[in-house]
C-alpha cells in the first residue's frame, strides 16, 4: 500500500497529553450527550491498520484521523447484551500531520475529530456532520 509522507512541521504529544485532551473535549460535552458515552472506549493508536484501511478504500495509513464502530445509540435494543463494546480509534499520528498541514491547533484537530466519532455513535452520517458542520459555519458568520 502507498504510503504518503506527511507535512514536515509535525507538533506531536506523548501519550498522556493526547489522552488528556480527549478527556477534557470528553467533559466539554453537554451532560446528556456524555450519558451515553460511559461505556464507548476510546483508543489512540499511531494508524489504523491495513485491514481497516483496505476496507474503507483509503490507500494512505495517513489518510484516516478517527473511526467509531459499534452500535449506534439510536439502533440498540434489549437483546443486544454481551456484545463487542463500542469503540472510537484516534488516529494518533494523522491527527498530528492534519494539524501540521492545516496549521491548527493540535487540541481544535482532537476535539473535531472526537465529536465526529460521537456523531457516527449517535447515529449521524457523514454527510450529516458534514450539513451541521456547514450550518455553524454560515450561522457564526451571520447569515
């Protein structure tokens, strides 16, 4: 699989860093979006592995920052006990490069792709976040 360099001005954190920006855009959220996040596990490997990638159809490992599989909020039910947990995967070393490249905050790149993987949770699609993403946007401009 190709593999594309990433930008050069890389701003990496260590483990524990990384981690406790997650908490912190974790707590930010409203009270009854956290509810449903108590038993989500949130994972922060350096890339997602070529099994993954291959699935998604993505050919670069820097190519996917976040991932959320499970079973959305809205889609469980009773008889769905003792099944695999929810997770949400940060890609830790895409997120840097995104950073890098676009030259934002490290904690701003977290935070958005936290809430991204929370919105697949919730059942939201891509081109859900994609049509909110774009209503904020116009809304903070003022029209």
């Amino acid at each position: 699989m190709p593999q594309t360099a990433p930008p050069r001005q890389i701003v990496a954190v260590d483990d524990d860093a990384f981690m406790a920006t997650v908490a912190r855009a974790k707590a930010a959220l409203p009270a009854g979006f956290r509810r449903y996040l108590t038993d989500v596990i949130i994972q922060t490997p350096d890339f997602a592995d070529p099994e993954t990638l291959m699935r998604m159809g993505i050919e670069s490992r820097w190519g996917l920052l976040g991932l959320y599989t499970g079973v959305p909020v809205g889609e469980r039910s009773v008889q769905m006990s003792g099944g695999r947990p929810d997770l949400i995967f940060l890609y830790r070393q895409p997120i840097f490069a995104y950073a890098a490249d676009r030259n934002e905050r490290l904690e701003d790149v977290i935070e958005h792709v936290l809430i991204h993987e929370i919105g697949h949770h919730f059942g939201l699609s891509d081109d859900d976040m994609h049509a909110l993403e774009d209503k904020a946007e116009r809304e903070e401009r003022g029209g």
